[in-house]
C-alpha cells in the first residue's frame, strides 16, 4: 500500500472510531458542557474530546505527519511529511441543539494538494470518502452531483457565519431566489458540500469558512465530478477563504452568487 493509501485506510477507520465517540455524547446532551467561543460559536467537551481521539490515532500511526484542528490549533508544519486537518464536530450548534445536521471531517494536504477528504455522519451511518484522483463514494458507492442545468431544478445552500457581514448574505440569497432557486441551510457547512457532490443540493456557497469545515468536502465533490474554487489560495488553510462548490455545468451560476 502506498503511503497516501496507508493514511486513507487509518483515516477511514479512526473517522468513524470518532463518530462513535461523538454519536455517544449527543445521545447524552443533558450531561454536556457547552462553552461559547463567540457570537453563534459553541464548542462542547464533545467537540475537543474527539479531536482528541482524532489526533492520538493519527499521531501514533504517522509522527512524522502535521496536525491543524478547530479546536487544539496548529502544530509546527515545519519538515512535515503533510497536514492532517481536523474538524471534531462540523455543526456544533446542530449538535447541542439535538438536530442531526452535524459530521466529523478529516482531510490531509501534503505539498499544497488535498490528498483525501473523508466526512462521516454518525447519525445516517454515512461516510463520504475521495482521494485525489480517483472517485469520491458514500459508504463505498460511487456518488455523481446533480444534473440539473440552472437554480430552479434543485435546492441551494447558502452558508453564513459571524466573519461575514448580514447583508453579504441576504445579497447572495436575493440573487438566488431572483434566479428562481431556492436556500437551504442545515448548520453544517461541511456536510452540505458533500450533498452537493452526491447530488441532493445543487450547489453550495459560503463567503468564508475555515480550512477544518472545507477541505475534507472538496476533495469529496472534486471526486465526485464536481467543481470548487481554488481554496488554498491565498493561505487558506490558516486564514479560510471563500467557498464555491457545485456541478461543473452549474458552477459559473453558483459563483456568481458571491458577486
């Protein structure tokens, strides 16, 4: 097995040890400590605890590799073999909320590529995988986006956080719904990206997000036979970066959402 092969295989296993964890908390919320880290911005024992369990189980099995998560932060880069970035629980207000719309998400980079993306969904037992260059799946089955040709053939996600204004937002859905689509949005920003690549959302747009939300979802849709924008431009994997992702044939219509 290769070496991207062999992280793929220990990633796909460690994924969904993580879920378990995870699934575990969220059927015990009434005991969880919840703090807030800022506006809309929650993060639990849940949240650091997987992480946690993430970083060990990559750590031990690749040390030479590095490590960028929400939650612990960003190990030295410096002579890594790759990155391995990390979102514990991409929906965390979903999550404490008791809705089912939250998922783990692991991607690693290595000289300025996404390698692999694996997203697991421990509540639909769904796990969405791709390495670079070869097709993405859910649970081991191939996955192709939409076919549809414009907005009205389909549903739209609209991501938003506090690093963007309300009126960037309510800009993107005016011209949406101008088109003759229609919004959607779940709390999880990673798993709507990965419905875009298996063909249940049209397409997905975000004016920021971080790497840790991202990575693991576009290498999914990119496997997928869909498009995203250049992430890693610009340093995204420290400093985020708008997010573009959709069918290839709808792709212009969807960035230009952002316009």
């Amino acid at each position: 097995m290769d070496e991207i092969g062999a992280r793929f295989a220990t990633a796909s296993t460690v994924i969904r040890e993580a879920g378990a964890l995870a699934l575990d908390y969220f059927k015990k919320l009434d005991q969880l400590t919840i703090k807030s880290k800022g506006l809309q911005d929650m993060a639990s024992e849940a949240d650091l605890n997987t992480e946690l369990l993430i970083k060990r189980r990559l750590g031990e099995a690749f040390p030479t590799d590095a490590f960028l998560g929400e939650e612990t932060g960003a190990a030295d880069f410096t002579g890594a073999s790759g990155i391995w970035v990390v979102d514990p629980i991409d929906g965390t207000q979903p999550f404490i909320s008791g809705i089912r719309t939250w998922c783990i998400s692991i991607a690693y980079v290595r000289d300025g590529e996404i390698e692999m993306g694996l997203v697991y969904d421990p509540c639909a037992d769904e796990l969405f995988a791709a390495r670079r260059g070869e097709p993405a799946t859910m649970n081991d089955r191939p996955i192709r986006p939409h076919p549809g040709a414009d907005f009205t053939a389909g549903i739209t996600s609209v991501g938003y956080s506090n690093r963007i204004t309300p009126a960037s937002v309510i800009s993107v859905m005016t011209r949406l719904l101008n088109a003759g689509g229609m919004f959607h949005r779940s709390g999880s920003g990673t798993l709507s990206i990965c419905y875009v690549a298996c063909g249940r959302l049209l397409g997905y747009v975000e004016g920021h997000m971080n790497s840790w939300d991202a990575l693991a979802a576009i290498a999914v849709v990119r496997g997928a036979g869909g498009r995203t924008n250049d992430f890693l431009a610009d340093d995204g994997l420290t400093r985020g970066n708008p997010i573009i992702a959709a069918p290839a044939q709808l792709y212009d219509q969807v960035a230009a959402l952002l316009d």
